[in-house]
C-alpha cells in the first residue's frame, strides 16, 4: 500500500525543519553556558543537553540509515511537498527561525550578554563567563556550518560530528583558552591569589590530546 | 550586522589577542604604581612589580608554555608529565640562578647596610637563600638518597 502523500508530506516537513532546530538548540545551548553559572559548561548540564540535539538535528537523516540495517525499511519522501500550504508552512517557519530569530534576535541576546558581563563584574563576579556566552552566540551560525561540515552522511554521522566537535575543542579552542588561563594566573598572582593552579590548567589544555591519550594508555 | 562571517573560534582568538596585547600592557602600569605605593608604605610591593613584568612579557610566556607543551609527539600518553618536566626544569636552572644572583646582591647590601656579620641580621638568609637555588638538584638528590637509605626499613 502507498504511503499517503500527507503522511509523505509530514515527514517531509519534520525533515526540512531539522536544520531550523539545529540552530534554535544552538542558541539554546548558548543560553545554557551563562546558565549554568561559570565559563565551563556542566556534563549533562543545559549546554552538552543542547549541542546534543543541535548535532542530532544536523544528522537527522543519516541516523534514519539504521533503520535499514535493523531490517525496517525507511523510504524518505523525494521530489519535495506535494500540499502548497504545508510547503509554505516550512519556507515560512524557516525564514522566521532565519530572519527573525538568529539575524535579529540573537544579537540583541548577545548585546544583552556584553551587558550581563558588566555588571557581572560589578558584583564582583567573573565578566568572562557572559563574554563567551555572547561570543558563542554570535557565531551560531558559523558554528552551524561547522556541524554541517563535519557530517560524514553515514549512519556513524552523528558519533562523526560529536568526534570532529571534541578535536575541534581540544585542537582550536584549548590552545586559545591557555592563553586567558595564563593571563588569570598572572592576575591572581598580583591579587595575593592562587595561580600555580592555573598555569597547570595552561599547560593541561595546550596538551589535552596527550592526556586523552594517557588515560586511553591506562585502560 | 553579518553573522555568517562571525566564528567562535575567531572571536576568542581576538579576545586573547586583545587581553595579551591592549589589557595586559596597560595593565603592566598599573601594576609598576601599585608597587610604588606599596614600597612607598614599606609595605611587600614584588607581587606587584613581577606581574607587571608578566603582564608585558606575556606572548613571551604563552610562547614559553608552547615550547613545554612540544616536548613530544602531541599523541604521546607522556606528554603532559614531559611539559611539567620541562616548566619546573626551567624554573630550577634559569630562573632560580638568577634569583640566586638577586639574593647575593641583597646579601652584599645587607652587609654594606648594617656592617653587621652577624647570622641574625638577615644576610645568613639571602647567602642560605642563593646557595639553595644553586644547589636545587642536589638537595633533590640528597633527599632521594635518604629516601632509597630508607626503603629496608627501621632493623
């Protein structure tokens, strides 16, 4: 029995609609990093919570490759959406996650962020925290395409893209982390504060592919 | 405002540049007044003046940290233990001899200040001081050696 062209349609539209809940769980997850109260973010916490998802969105129809392994047979609808206003629906949801909330609404999330980190550092908290979190966001978009150029468009896509996401971490963003590490030692060791604590964490993030491979070695 | 040619990565990057190449040199000045009035209060002002000497020379750090972070193959299970080798390596026979040069001229002052060979009058510490820090391997091994003369235990 054919599937019904609606049902062929719904799905259509739940698999155009992926690369919009991509970029919302992203800016979600940007959301979660100030959220969660420091510049790290918390394992299982609101941030890992949502690159999870933005990475499952991004490798959505990769991952539906293993239902054919497990014998079900998946036949993903071709040659687009027969009903015109489920076809508008999506151009219309897209263009506003596009139009609206990532070219107009993220900024100002971000600008709101800037002046968080102010007045972050007006009650003598860390400004840096707020600082990343609007910088994060700025770069949503880029940061989408990044996860889309790390899709391999196998079943192993999503472990694929999550792989590249950690050696892009510990190969881009450890290294440039060291550095503000070692500008807060220098700082704590002015303000009479712990800083050899730092230097450790400059050193361990210029070398976190070694120590992943040191506790692989202890396995 | 052009989001598609904004990256996370870029945007750290131009904060440490940032931090590294605007703040920290200002705040090197800084620094160097606070350490003026705190030795203007005989108060400890070297906390002070050595980080305004960090703040200025901090690409020179990173780049110190870089070279203790290349001592293997990035792959090499060592490499962090080999990186904490190479900083304390460094501490102990570069900048140690020359603290050891800075506690012998406080040492001379002393003695040219007070006229006073006596081991309570301060010099007997920037002289153990200085010796010390020459002999920083040695007393590591003298320890290790105690160490070792102890594993039969107690006959």
């Amino acid at each position: 029995m054919p599937t019904p062209p609606v049902l062929d349609d719904l799905i259509s539209v739940l698999l155009l609609l992926a690369p919009s809940a991509a970029v919302l769980s992203l800016v979600l997850a940007g959301i979660s990093l100030r959220r969660e109260g420091t510049m790290t973010f918390t394992i299982g916490g609101g941030f890992t919570k949502w690159m999870f998802w933005a990475v499952f969105f991004v490798t959505l129809q990769p991952l539906l490759g293993w239902f054919s392994s497990f014998g079900i047979t998946t036949p993903l609808p071709s040659g687009g959406i027969a009903t015109g206003w489920i076809g508008s629906l999506v151009a219309d949801i897209s263009q506003f996650i596009t139009g609206f909330v990532v070219q107009r609404l993220v900024p100002t999330l971000a600008a709101f962020f800037v002046l968080r980190a102010v007045l972050d550092g007006a009650s003598g908290q860390q400004p840096l925290a707020s600082i990343l979190t609007a910088m994060f966001l700025l770069g949503v978009e880029t940061t989408y395409g990044l996860l889309q150029s790390y899709n391999t468009g196998t079943p192993y896509a999503m472990a694929d893209v999550l792989d590249s996401l950690w050696n892009h971490l510990a190969g881009t963003i450890m290294p440039l982390a060291a550095v503000l590490a070692l500008v807060g030692a220098i700082l704590n060791f002015a303000t009479h504060k712990p800083f050899m604590r730092l230097v450790a964490v400059s050193l361990a993030m210029l070398t976190t592919s070694a120590i992943w491979k040191l506790v692989v070695s202890m396995m | 405002m052009n989001l598609g040619a904004m990256s996370f990565d870029q945007g750290i990057l131009n904060l440490a540049n940032w931090l590294g190449n605007v703040i920290m040199p200002t705040l090197a000045a800084v620094f160097i007044i606070l350490s003026v009035l705190q030795f203007s209060k005989g108060r400890e002002f070297a906390h002070s003046m050595y980080a305004a000497l960090a703040s200025l020379m901090i690409s020179g750090l990173v780049r110190a940290m870089e070279t203790f972070a290349s001592q293997a193959a990035w792959n090499n299970p060592d490499l962090y233990w080999l990186s904490l080798l190479a900083l304390i390596d460094w501490v102990a026979n570069v900048i140690l001899p020359v603290y050891a040069a800075s506690q012998v001229a406080a040492m001379a002052l002393k003695l040219g200040v007070s006229s006073l060979v006596h081991p309570t009058s301060g010099w007997l510490r920037h002289f153990l001081t200085a010796a010390f820090c020459l002999m920083l391997s040695g007393v590591l091994r003298l320890a290790e050696f105690f160490v070792t003369q102890g594993t039969g235990g107690i006959t």
